[in-house]
C-alpha cells in the first residue's frame, strides 16, 4: 500500500505524520518569527540611535554658534569705537570704523548674515550690509540682556530671507529704558543645511528646529519656517516631557512615524526628526520575504524528515494490525475517517484480557464452589459421597491440618423479616458477604475455610493450635457482628462446636454448633453461644404449668388486657427456667389449648378457625423467647378482638344475658347434688341441646366442668375458713361421696383436700 492509501485508510499513521509536520513547522514558524521580531526591534533601535546622534552633532553645531555669537557679541563690547558709538553723541568718523569693524567680523563668521547696533538715545543704526532697521525691534523698554526671535525680511531681488534675530542689551538699565543694543542676524539656511543632511537618506524624513512653544525656527522644508507646530500631540509630548533626548511612536494622518528628538544644553531649542515608520522597515521587508521563503524550504524538508520517521515507527504498529485484520477483526466506528489502529488494537487487548478475566474468575469460584461442596459433605459427614479426584481432596484435607478443628456456626437472626426485606438475589449477595466478612476476620486470627452457605447460616472450619480457644476468637466474633451490623444492619448470632482432631470428626462439632445454636432462644440475637452457655440444657426436669394456661385462657374470656399481658409475662419466666425442647413443646401446648377453648367459639361467631392454626404455626419461626412474647401476646389479643367485637352484636347480647342467668342460677344451686343441664334449661325455658351448646361457646367450658369448678373453688374457702371434715365439705358443695369429692378436689388444685389444709396459709 503506498502513501497515499495509508494516509487515507489508516488513522493512526495518519495523526502521527501529521503531529510530526505540525510539529516541526510549528518550530520553524516560532524560531523565524522570534528572530524576524528581534532583528526588527533591534533595527528600529539602531536607527533610533542614530537619529539621536545626529541631531545631537546639530544641537552641539547650534551651541557652537551660539557660543560664537557671545563671543562675538563680547569683542564688539570691548571695541573702544562700538562702546563710542553705543553711549556717545553722533560722530561721522566713529560711525565709520564701527561699520568697518561690523563688515570686518561679518566677513568673518559666515553663519551671520549681518550684525547691527542701535543707539536709542540718538536714534543711531549702523550696520555691516546695509539693511534698513528691523521694524519688529522690541522697544527700548525691554530691559532683559539676550533675547532671540526669527523674522524674514525682503532682499533687493525680492526674494525672502531667513533669519534668527539675536539681540543683545549691553549695559541693561534695571531704572530706566536700554540706551543701546547689538542685533546679530544668524542665517536659518547654516542649520537648514545641517538638517538636510540628516533627511537626505530618505525623501519622507522631515527634520526642524522649534523653540519651547512649539515655533518652527528652521525646517528642512523652507514652507514650514515661523510655523506653529504645537498643537501637534507629538509635540507637547516634546516640550511637557523631562528628557532631553528621546523617541517616540506616533500616528501623523492615519500614518505611523517614529519622532526623535534631542534639546540643546544652551538653547531652549528641540531639534526634531520625523521619519516614516514604513521607510524605516524597506530593508526589513525584504529581510521578512527572505525569512519567509527560508521558513518555507525548512518546512518542505522536515516534511520529508517526518515522512521517513513516522514511516519507520509505524512499521510495528501495522504488523499487529495486520496480524488482527488476519483474525477478522474490525473495530467499531471503523467508517469514521476509516480505520483506528489504536482502538482496534485496545478493543482486542481489552478483549483478551477480559476472556482471560473470566476464565480466571469462573475458574475460582468453580474451584471454591468444589471445595465448599467437599466442605459441606465433611460437615453433614457425607465425604464419602464426593465425586472429586483423589488429588484434589488430599490437597484440600493437607490444607486442613489442624491439629485442632472447629466448626463455627453463623445465623442470620429474625430470618422471616429478612426473606420479606431482600429477594432471592439480595439474599445471596448478603449471605455471600457474611460469609466473607466471616472468613476475612477469622483469618486473622486462625486459619479457616467456608464450608457451606446455605439459605440462612454460613460455617467455617477453623483451625486451631490448641484445643481451648481464646479471649481472641471471642473479641473476632464480636468484630464480625460489629461489621455486619454496620455495614448492611443485619444482626447475626455466632455459635462454636466442640474441637476434634481429625477432619472425618468435624461432623461432629457441626453438629454441636447447631444443637448450642438453639440457645438463641434464650440468649437472645447477637449472642455468641457456645458448650459453656448450653450447660443449662441439663437442669432438673419441670412440669407443664397447666395453672398458667388456665389463668391465661379465663384472663382472654375476661377481655382484661392488663391480666393477659402479665400472665404472659409469667408464662415466658416459666420458659426460660427450662430447656430449648421443653419450651418449645410447652408452647405448643399453650396454643393448642388456647385453639381448643375458643376454636367452637370462633365457628359459632362465623370466623374461620384456621386463623388461630396459622398463628400456631407462626410461633414456629419465633427464634427468641422475646419473639415467642410477642406472638403469644398479639395472638392472644387478637381473640380478645374477637370477643369485644362480638359482645356488640344483638343476638349475642341476648345469648350472654340468657348464659349469665344460668351462671347465677349455677352459683345459687350449687350445694344441690342434683343439679343437672336440665335443671337449668328449664329455669331459662330452653332446651338443654341448645343450653349446653350455647354454655360451652361463651364461656369455653362444659356445663358440668363449670359446676365443679364453682363447688371446688368454694371447697378450698371452707376448707381455709372451717374446722369442717373433708365429707361435711363435700356434703355443702352438693358431692357426698368423699373419694369423688377428693379426686375432682386433687385433680382442680392439684393436691388433696387434707394436703390442701395441712400446707402452710402463705402457699
């Protein structure tokens, strides 16, 4: 492919040669450009220069004839014949040598074109070529010695001549009017001539002579003599500066000058150049052309250069991407200025790498998923059921090598809310991070592997030095609740099995960390369980309290809150003094029994039963005797609900009305032994069927278990209150066989009649 096609096809070699030629006519173009600005204001500055030096050497020529005019101006004082002339009356004889003397002097200088005395006493003028007085002579008045002005006066060809007029009052009266003055006329075309010089190199070059209020006293061009300049802005700029040398840059009919300027040290006089900034760079133009074609040539070359390096850097770069196009790949947005090497290039590498991320990823957790597989056999004591290769499980059992092992049992406490709270993926996402916040800190202290993750516990295997684990294994398993509860508000309970030896026996303490995991129930969530807190599994067998549970179920009937929460109360007290599968079980009687007292009450009502089972069933999940309190509670207060609710209906008023008549009919008759369901469905005029039905549902109990209760409850008052014998008591309650009397006696308060009596009063 030649250069063209790769220019065009190939977007990396494309901006590669490219940053190399930018680069490098980047270069060219600052270095030509710095040197071109340079050699310019260096230029400008040397020109600058030397207009200063010149107009320097007219000041110093002007100073010179300045000092030659007071020389002068002192030999003509000093002349015995000029001082006759200047104070004396009119003589002939002295007016003639004056003259003399004058066209001599003049002769002499030829800068001056004449030199005139006045003398204002006699009205007196003489001068060295004949030229009439000059009119504009300030008068007598003016006392000061030096004065000068320019003027022009007309020859005898009519022609105009220059002059600058200086005048001098010898003997200046400080009292009275000057009685005499020289005048020496210096020709303006000695300085002009100077001037020319200066402006000869070029045609647009202006240079002049002005005094301190801006008046032309001698100009290159002769027009501009005796005018006004200073309302020229470059010109105040002159006069109001400080420098007695200088240059500016200023703008003259929408064309740029540069002004150079030098005062005379003797006269306030400002010699002035005025040149065109555009004839000052002519030669710099042509310079500028030149840099530019030399800039140009460099550029074609490192052109060139550029070509061959970038060339030779591609070489590998397209030897990969050939070796990919081999492949079939093709990067995406290859279409835009066609093909992008280096994304190309990223786009398989990011590929390749990201394959080989997975593999590597996949290969992992295919390897931990195994060996949590073997782990989990090891702990249900199934590892003869593994399907791996003898290798991989010596490997994985050398990792295990002790010599002590441990299981360590982790639970996700209140597991219900916690299935409610996060679906099936968050679920995993939680375990799995338990188990490696778990395994992490555990790491630290002992060497550990995760042995299973199931739907709510996670175990490790630890490995131990000793058989007695630490203060430390405590203080990391506090840690790891700490985190877990900090970092996803999740509470976990921790249990530790029995240390084994060998790791055929780590079934073994998997097992002791279930059975101490059932402790929770009495512990508490975010417990840490172990052998030494499950101790209290062996205390001394303990009877179901079947008082309680009657208590319990009347304190329902009653609809009195208070009463049911503090029988609850006791009932959980009753709990924790026995074990896990006494409480347990003892639970399960307390509800059966409940369901059983008003599940003929619901049915009659209209309710459906099962709500009172799925309660039952709900206490199942309660994994606290906290838990358990709060289940019993709201179900207990939920048949109470019932009750109240059903209390309000009209039939059900009636019904309560006709059972609390038979109740006080029982209450009236009951010392009768032949009190009977009859009986008393004829004291209401209701069939017994019906009675008998009606008794059980309100008041949950049978007609004849409710006869008994009232006769043995008034049996244990006589029994405290009266010396009477067990038959006379039984005679009153309506029982006057003794042995049934003292079996229903036993069988309601649990002991006889005589060990009722016998017992102590405060028991």
């Amino acid at each position: 492919m030649g250069f063209l096609g790769r220019f065009r096809n190939y977007r990396v070699y494309r901006k590669l040669l490219l940053s190399y030629v930018l680069l490098i006519v980047i270069t060219i173009s600052l270095v030509t450009t710095i040197l071109y600005f340079l050699f310019s204001a260096k230029a400008v500055q040397e020109i600058d220069d030397s207009s200063q030096k010149m107009l320097s050497q007219v000041s110093y020529t002007a100073n010179v004839v300045f000092k030659q005019i007071e020389i002068i101006t002192n030999q003509l004082l000093n002349d015995s014949q000029v001082t006759m002339f200047l104070y004396a009356n009119n003589d002939k004889i002295v007016n003639y040598n004056v003259k003399l003397l004058l066209s001599k002097v003049q002769s002499v200088y030829p800068f001056i074109s004449n030199i005139s005395l006045y003398n204002f006493e006699n009205g007196n003028y003489i001068d060295a070529t004949g030229q009439s007085k000059d009119p504009n002579l300030p008068a007598p008045q003016h006392v000061q010695y030096f004065q000068f002005y320019p003027r022009q006066i007309e020859q005898v060809n009519e022609q105009m001549n220059r002059l600058l007029t200086f005048k001098i009052i010898p003997l200046p009266s400080f009292t009275g009017d000057s009685k005499s003055a020289i005048v020496l006329d210096l020709e303006e075309a000695y300085i002009q001539n100077t001037m020319r010089s200066i402006s000869s190199s070029s045609p647009h070059t202006s240079t002049f002579v002005m005094d301190n209020r801006g008046i032309v006293l001698s100009h290159s061009n002769a027009a501009y003599f005796m005018n006004d300049v200073s309302d020229e802005e470059y010109v105040q700029t002159i006069i109001d500066g400080t420098s007695d040398q200088g240059s500016i840059e200023s703008t003259i009919n929408k064309k740029k000058y540069l002004i150079t300027y030098v005062k005379s040290s003797t006269l306030d006089w400002y010699f002035v150049s005025v040149r065109p900034y555009n004839e000052l760079f002519s030669n710099i133009y042509e310079l500028r052309n030149w840099t530019l074609l030399v800039a140009v040539i460099l550029c074609v070359i490192g052109g060139v250069i550029a070509l061959v390096v970038t060339g030779n850097l591609y070489n590998p770069i397209k030897a990969l991407v050939d070796k990919v196009s081999e492949r079939g790949v093709t990067a995406k947005n290859a279409s835009l200025l066609r093909l992008d090497e280096y994304n190309l290039l990223s786009e398989v590498f990011t590929n390749t790498l990201a394959s080989a991320k997975t593999l590597e990823n996949n290969l992992m957790r295919s390897t931990q998923a195994m060996k949590n597989s073997y782990m989990f056999n090891l702990l249900k004591g199934n590892s003869n059921e593994s399907y791996f290769s003898p290798d991989i499980e010596q490997k994985w059992q050398n990792e295990l090598k002790g010599p002590y092992l441990l299981a360590i049992l982790i639970k996700i406490d209140s597991f219900q809310a916690f299935k409610l709270k996060y679906n099936a993926i968050d679920r995993g996402l939680v375990r799995f991070a338990v188990s490696n916040i778990a395994h992490e800190l555990v790491n630290k202290v002992y060497p550990n592997e995760i042995a299973m993750i199931e739907e709510e516990e996670t175990a490790l295997i630890v490995q131990m030095p000793h058989s007695e684990f630490g203060e430390a294994l405590y203080l990391t398993l506090a840690e790891i609740q700490e985190t877990i509860q900090n970092y996803y508000k999740i509470s976990v309970s921790v249990s530790i099995g029995d240390p084994c030896t060998h790791f055929l026996d780590i079934r073994n303490s998997y097992q002791s960390a279930q059975l101490y995991m059932k402790q929770r129930l009495f512990w508490g969530n975010g417990s840490i369980l172990d052998a030494t807190k499950a101790r209290r599994e062996q205390e001394l067998p303990s009877r179901y309290p079947i008082s309680s549970e009657r208590k319990l179920i009347d304190v329902i009937k009653l609809c009195q809150p208070k009463s049911i929460q503090r029988e609850i109360d006791d009932w959980i007290v009753h709990l924790s003094n026995n074990s896990y599968s006494q409480a347990i079980q003892y639970t399960n009687f307390l509800f059966l029994a409940i369901i059983r007292e008003f599940e003929t009450m619901t049915e009659w009502w209209g309710l459906d039963p099962n709500e009172l089972y799925t309660a039952m069933n709900d206490v199942h999940a309660a994994e606290t005797l906290e838990e358990i309190r709060k289940r019993l509670k709201d179900f207990c207060f939920r048949i109470m609900s019932m009750i109240e609710e059903n209390k309000n209906n009209l039939t059900t008023v009636k019904i309560a009305k006709v059972i609390e008549e038979v109740k006080q009919y029982l209450h009236a008759k009951y010392t009768d032994p032949g009190i009977s369901l009859e009986s008393a469905s004829d004291h209401v005029e209701l069939s017994s069927g019906y009675i008998g039905k009606l008794f059980k549902t309100v008041t949950g109990s049978s007609f004849n278990d409710y006869v008994t209760s009232i006769r043995m409850e008034k049996a244990k008052e006589l029994l405290l209150e009266t010396s009477y014998t067990v038959a006379q008591i039984g005679e009153r309650v309506g029982i006057y066989n003794v042995s049934y009397f003292s079996t229903l006696f036993k069988k309601k308060h649990g002991m006889t009649p005589s060990q009722f009596r016998e017992q102590p009063r405060g028991e």
